[in-house]
C-alpha cells in the first residue's frame, strides 16, 4: 500500500479497511519463539567441490573484530519466493523473504523488485540475491553480538530450476541479463556461507508475502509462524 501513497484512490483505501479488518479479527497472534534448535537430519544437502570453478576456494566472511562468542548455538533458516508480474501497472514482481533464528521469525521482507524481469527465473534470481545480502547482514549482527552460528545457513526455496543452478558447480549461465544475480549468490554458496535448498511450494511461507492468496490456502503456513501453541 506504501507504494501509492502519493495518489490514493477509493480502491486503496478499501484495501487499507481490509487490513485494518485483518488486524482486529487476529489481535490474539503473536510471534512464535522457539528455543530448540530445528532439525534438518531428513533434509539432503549434497556437497559439491567448487575448487575447479570460476570462483576458486573462496571462504566466508567473517570480521576480525567481533567479540568471542558465548551461549548457545543457533540455526539461522530462510525462505524466499518472487511473484512474476505482481504489478500489472508496472510489471514488477514482488520479492518475499523470511528469517529465522532457530525456528523463530526474526524478520519478514515483502517489496516490489527495482526491475521489469520477463521470466520467472529472472525474477526468482532477483529475489535469491536479495536474500543473501539480507543473510550477510543478519550473520555480521548476529557475530558482533557475539551469538555463535552453527554451520551453514539453509535458505529454501520453490524453484527447483534456480536451485540446481545457484547449487551445482557445473551449472550454466543461458540468461546474461542475471549473470550478476547468479554469480553473486553461488559464490556466497561456494564459500560455505549457505545452503539454497529445494522446498515444495506448498510448504514456502513465503508465499503469504508474495502472492495473493485465500484465507485456506495460507492457513497452514500462518498458524505456524503466528498461532501455534508450543508445548
């Protein structure tokens, strides 16, 4: 709605007493907050050796100065998804992004991308990118704070295409207009930074920020996040 403040029409304010609707039938939610670290022992996470691509052995960044850290270990998990012409008055898609820090919602991002893409692999990729320099900021905080991270971060998502692509050293490039896009995120990958995983679209909460959707069909993803009652 942010997007049209400055020439709102009777149409945008009817969408803005909707959310003013949703937020007065949901005021019982909360975030959710775990303390148990998640387990992804079903989740396959194949190693590949990148020491023979383009990007050598590039290690992960980690600053010099940050404290030692202390307590318990944490998982960091994110989920991405894009929605190809999302905007049918400018044609943008919208990029969703969900951060987790050991199972709870740390963060939530939902934006219109700053380009046109033509292809929903262009525009996944757009939303890839995005997420990993969102996952470079979140880990430099989570390390100056001195919160130890264990592993690699695992960031899903629902295009097994891109994830093949970002994943797999041998991967070719057939689209150059995202040859930035597509660099930038295998090299954070080759770095041992995170692992971009596939996930069923289905089970994407990200979907609930990038799409339009019914109260059944993000149901599910949203009493995870938001209602589910912990034991």
């Amino acid at each position: 709605m942010s997007s049209f403040r400055s020439t709102p029409r009777q149409g945008h304010l009817d969408q803005a007493k909707q959310i003013c609707g949703y937020l007065l039938k949901m005021k019982n939610a909360a975030i959710r907050f775990q303390t148990g670290l998640p387990d992804y022992s079903d989740v396959t996470d194949p190693v590949y050796d990148w020491a023979d691509s383009v990007y050598g052995c590039p290690t992960e960044q980690i600053p010099a100065d940050a404290p030692t850290p202390l307590g318990k270990l944490v998982i960091l998990t994110h989920y991405v998804d894009a929605n190809l012409f999302h905007c049918m008055l400018t044609g943008r898609s919208v990029t969703g992004i969900v951060h987790l820090i050991i199972g709870s919602r740390i963060d939530a991002f939902s934006k219109k991308q700053a380009t046109v893409e033509t292809a929903t692999r262009g525009s996944k990729f757009v939303a890839a990118c995005t997420c990993v320099e969102q996952i470079m900021v979140l880990q430099f905080t989570l390390r100056y704070l001195g919160v130890p991270i264990q592993g690699r971060s695992c960031m899903f998502g629902d295009n097994e295409s891109v994830v093949n692509s970002s994943s797999q050293p041998d991967a070719k490039l057939h689209k150059r207009h995202v040859a930035l896009l597509f660099h930038r995120v295998r090299e954070a990958i080759a770095s041992n930074m995170l692992s971009f995983l596939h996930i069923d679209g289905v089970k994407n909460p990200t979907d609930i920020l990038s799409k339009h959707w019914g109260y059944q069909q993000i149901w599910p993803q949203l009493r995870a996040l938001l209602f589910w009652v912990g034991v």
